[in-house]
C-alpha cells in the first residue's frame, strides 16, 4: 500500500481494475488491470457527448447504482439513440461499467468527471506529516513534514516555524519512502540555491543576478539573499547561511570534523534556516558575518552585497 494519501482517492469496490493510476493495491497480487494509454483517454474523452454520459452519470448516481439507458439518454445532447448509443459504448470499458440493469461510473470515470469539473485533471498528491530530521531553529523541538499544493515543507508543529518550504515536483513522491523523499528534498532544493548562487536559474538556465538585502518586516530575519533571474523572473530567497553551502573552506572545516554538508539535510544546520549565526558589519554597502559552529570550533564568513563570500577565517589555518 502506498504511503502517499493522494486526495480525491478512488472509491474502493474491491476491484483492483478501478485503479486508473494503479499505484496502491498490494505490489504482490496478481493484476488483471484494463490499462489504456493516455493517448487513448484523451481520444475517448475529447467529445462533448461523452464527456456529457460521464457528467450525467455522476448526476444520476451511477457510481451508487446503475443508471437506465433511457435515464440517461434523456440527459444528454445527442442526435438520436444511434448517435448516443455510438458514444456510451466508447465510454464502456474504462470509465463506464454496463450491467444487466444499467449503466454503472466506473472509479476512472467518476474521477474524470470530478477532475474535470473541479478544474483539475492532474491527481494532486498530498502527504500529511511526518518526522523530519533535525530540531526546530526556534523552540528546539522535533521536526516534521508535509506536502500540499507540490511543495514540501519542514517545520515545528510545536511552534509554527518554518525551516524550509520549496517547490518539489510530486513525481518525487514515486516509489519513494518517507525518509527517501526528504533526501531527495535535500539534495534538490540545497542544488537549487546553489545553481542560483553561481548565476544560473533553476528554471530556465538564464542568468540570475544575487544581491542581499534587509528584510524588516520578515520576523527573525533580518538580512536575506534574494536570487533574481533577468530570464524568466524566477526570484529565489535564502538565508545568508545557504551560499555557504558549497563554499570551499567551510566545507572542508566540516569535512575535517567529520560533517559531510553535502549529505547532511542542509536545514538540520541552524545557520542555513535562520539569521542566528548572522551578523550585519555594514550597512552601505550591506555586507554581513555568519559565524558557523562545528565540533566546538567556528568558521567565520564575511558575505559582500552580490551573495560573494569575500573572507573566511578558520581556525585550522589561522591558528586560534
Ligand atoms: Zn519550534
Ligand atoms: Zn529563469
């Protein structure tokens, strides 16, 4: 059974040929599922007739109980019972199911219809939570997960913030568990911010301008990273502390204390996902100290205006 609660699920009647995605019934048993190609959905489904059979069907109760031939007939704009009769048989198989005493709407059909006319054909995949790594920058307490609208988002349940929310294609939900799913998220949105930071946009590959800026009326935060690309205006906003990401020295002052930055869940890192560790040592132009623990030692990290880490001081090399 899959983990993933996808809304508006199918109705279960206990046949696994329901299914139109076929994602959730038990991998081991033996499937008799009539799959049709999407092409072949799109060409049953683009005529105004039958999209009209499937409308009144859902009207008439058909997913409940079978709906009459001449009960339906009446319902539907079609020439004459030939014609309508021509139309329902393309429905039949898939989407509609014929019985001794009627017309039945089969799970596939029923989620057509109520996908059609909610205005979304796509299945949005929702995840409710689930534990997260790391603790809360604010409060301290457990982390959790959930997943609406395509984004993922990981925060305190206890206290409302949140460490990271970021766009995350739902195809990534796929044969992925839980803890998989979030290190994929790592992976994704921590290469994301640094694509942005070397000049490259996430979206588009155009060129994308990085400037810090001062953020008042964001609570707790007070200075941002803003990554705007000149392309497709896709506008991206970080902590100071993510451009330390693939910074050379301070991945290997992690390195050498045994954190691998490029495998940890970057917003397990307190510096990444809040301003605690930053601090404004100019104004005009803006230019900030992050100061990063690790294993009892810190790095420091002087950032200019463009998002450009200009010093580092560590202790490895300069002694302390
Ligand atoms: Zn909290
Ligand atoms: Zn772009």
């Amino acid at each position: 059974m899959s983990q993933f609660d996808r809304s508006g699920g199918v109705a279960s009647d206990g046949e696994p040929s329901d299914r139109i995605d076929g994602t959730d019934a038990a991998a081991a048993t033996p499937r008799t599922e009539s799959r049709i190609p999407p092409s072949e959905v799109f060409t049953i489904l683009g005529n105004e007739t039958r999209v009209q059979v499937l409308h009144a069907l859902l009207d008439l109760g058909a997913d409940e109980s079978p709906v009459s031939f001449t009960d339906l007939f009446e319902r539907v704009d079609a020439a004459d019972s030939a014609n309508f009769s021509y139309h329902l048989d393309r429905l039949t198989g898939h989407f509609v199911r014929r019985r001794d005493d009627g017309y039945e709407l089969r799970a596939p059909g029923r989620k057509v219809v109520s996908s059609i006319f909610t205005g979304t054909l796509t299945e949005r995949a929702q995840l409710g939570f689930f534990p997260a790594a790391g603790s809360c920058h604010a409060c301290g307490e457990d982390l959790h997960a959930w997943y609406v609208d395509d984004t993922l988002s990981i925060g305190c349940t206890d206290c409302g913030a949140i460490q990271v929310s970021y766009p995350f294609p739902a195809g990534a939900l796929d044969g992925r568990s839980t803890d998989d799913l979030l290190d994929a998220f790592g992976h994704y949105v921590r290469h994301h911010y640094c694509l942005a930071a070397d000049g490259v946009c996430p979206e588009c590959t155009g060129a994308v301008e990085t400037e810090l800026v001062r953020t008042p009326d964001e609570e707790g935060q007070a200075v941002a990273v803003e990554h705007t690309c000149g392309r497709c205006s896709y506008d991206l906003r970080s902590t100071v502390g993510l451009l330390l990401l693939d910074d050379a020295d301070v991945l290997r002052f992690h390195a050498d204390r045994g954190v691998d930055l490029s495998s940890v869940p970057f917003w397990t890192f307190d510096w990444c996902v809040s301003d605690a560790a930053t601090t404004v040592v100019s104004e005009e132009p803006l230019r900030v100290r992050l100061t990063v623990d690790c294993a009892g030692d810190e790095i420091r990290a002087v950032v200019d205006e463009s998002g450009t880490v200009v010093e580092t001081s560590d202790p490895d090399r300069d002694g302390r």
